[in-house]
C-alpha cells in the first residue's frame, strides 16, 4: 500500500520502538506516498497512566512536554523530507472520559494539526486492548458481560464521534482485541450491540468520515484487519469512505501485513480507497476533512504502486 495514516515511534511512545525520522525513512525506502504521523495525545490524569510510564517515572507534565516536542520535531522533518514522501502531522485522540473533549480540543487550538484518529482505548477509564486483565476490569465495571462492555464502548466512541468528527476513526471494532473470542463478528453479539454499531456507522458516513482499514489487528492474531466484515459490508452500503493503516509501532512494523489488507479488499469487493493530502495552498477543494484534501484511487491503480515492486509484489 502506498499509505499509511496511523503510526507511532518509540521516540514519543514507550511501547513503540525506534525514532521517528527512522520511521520516515523506512516508509520512504518502501515507496509509501503519504506517511501520518500520529502520535497518542498526553494525558491529564495520572490514573490513566499506562504500566510502562509508571515504571518510567512519568507525570503528565513530562507527556505534555513529550507532546510537544513531537510536534516539532515533526515540523522539522516534514520539511526535512517533503521532496520524498507527503508527510502528515496528526495525533491519535484518546477518548477515556467526557472531560477528554476540551482536552483534544485545547490540544487543536494550541497546534495546527493536518487532521487526527479519533480512537477509543478505555471504557470506565479503563484500558481495554492493553492486556486480558484490564479487559476484565472494564468488563466488570459494566455489568460482567461482553455484551454490555462493547455497548458502553460503542456509546463512548459515539460521544466521541459526535463531539470530535475525526477525519479518521481508528480501529472501530478495537474492543473484540481481547474479548474471550476475537474473530467473533460484532453483529453476533446481539441487537443491542449491532444497532450501536449501525448508530456509529451511520454517523461516520453522515459528515463523511473515513474508518481506517488497520494492519495491526493481523499482527495481533486475528483474521482480518479492523473493522470485520461485517462492519465493511454495513459501512459501504451507506457509502463510507475507506483508508489504509498500519499502526505501525517500529520500523519493522510499516507495511506489515499489507499483503493481507489487499487480500481483504477484494474479499469485501472495495474497489477503491482514499487518502488525505495536506490542502495545498491556493487550492479550492469540495472533498475537504479537517485540513486535508481526500484523494480517490482505484485498488487497480493502487495494485500498481511501487510499494509492491519494493517488498516483493502484491
């Protein structure tokens, strides 16, 4: 694939590995066209600090200032490398509680962003995809059953939805990571959890948003990328719109298992897929998320990118 709009380094992110300008420079040597930068937005709270970052003697201000420091470094590397690849500046929201709108909000007003993943992580102010335990935790504050933790992880990522319309919903179906079985579909879940995800879905396609077609859910076992087919089938029938991405945490991890993405595509009979391009100046687009332009290209043409020339062909 020639695109990746989720990724995260090891410079700014300590379950990542590897720097940032060595995450552009791989995407680079793999003939990517358009690499996100998006690293997770701080957290206010110290109760929502992960196990990693306790360890590290973290507070929340080393995360603003961690927060910051990407941004820059971002800025200088964009220019660094425009003439190679288009580089995108973002961040991954992280919807925990209500009071994470002003958050995400303040954090957009104080930089200028190209354009952000709104993703849920945690329901009840719990990590959900972090490990089986934390998943439990969740699961308990919400009744004991699987079926009323995605309901309350649905209405979260709706919240979120509504207040936010991110120009890229990252891993919809997120919350199946750690469930007691992965590769059952959300519609086998029951009414309740199904019409929510209709809900959301309906939304998304309302103001046009695009749901990240995400790698990373093959890397971590399952047996297609987020979101389910399911999903797919529902989110193309209103129209919705398609990206790639690989949650690429290190070097090794972009591009990974592309193959498989492409696979999925024609299973699912997407024929084309889009992605975003930082508005040039002076240029007046209709087909406008955030500060991006979206781009279309057919998957013929993307078949026919240089990426698949440069890792072996598709």
């Amino acid at each position: 694939m020639p695109f990746s709009h989720h990724s995260h380094s090891g410079q700014y992110c300590l379950h990542a590995t590897n720097l940032l300008e060595e995450m552009i420079q791989t995407a680079i040597a793999k003939g990517m066209r358009v690499l996100s930068l998006t690293e997770h937005i701080p957290r206010d709270q110290r109760e929502d600090l992960y196990p990693e970052e306790v360890e590290a003697q973290c507070t929340t201000f080393d995360l603003f200032r961690n927060f910051a420091n990407y941004y820059d470094q971002a800025l200088r590397l964009r220019a660094r490398y425009s003439s190679h690849i288009h580089l995108l500046i973002g961040f991954e929201a992280e919807y925990i509680r209500p009071s994470s709108i002003a958050l995400i909000r303040n954090l957009q007003d104080l930089y200028k962003f190209d354009f952000f993943i709104g993703s849920v992580h945690h329901v009840n102010s719990i990590p959900i995809d972090y490990n089986h335990e934390m998943y439990k935790q969740a699961m308990m504050t919400c009744g004991g059953t699987e079926e009323l933790l995605f309901e309350a992880y649905l209405d979260d990522q709706y919240e979120m939805l509504k207040a936010l319309r991110p120009a890229v919903v990252g891993h919809f179906d997120l919350i199946r990571l750690k469930s007691a079985d992965p590769a059952r579909r959300m519609s086998e879940y029951g009414n309740g959890v199904w019409q929510k995800v209709l809900r959301n879905l309906t939304f998304i396609s309302s103001y046009k948003g695009i749901l990240e077609l995400n790698s990373a859910a093959v890397r971590k076992g399952m047996h297609t990328p987020y979101p389910e087919r399911d999903i797919c089938k529902v989110f193309m029938e209103l129209g919705g719109r398609f990206t790639l991405s690989d949650d690429s945490h290190g070097v090794e991890q972009i591009g990974q298992n592309y193959y498989r993405v492409l696979e999925y595509i024609h299973e699912i009979g997407l024929g084309e897929i889009h992605y975003l391009e930082k508005l040039p100046m002076g240029e007046i687009a209709t087909n406008v998320l955030d500060a991006c332009a979206v781009r279309t290209m057919s998957v013929e043409d993307l078949k026919k990118e240089v990426f698949w020339q440069l890792v072996g062909g598709p």
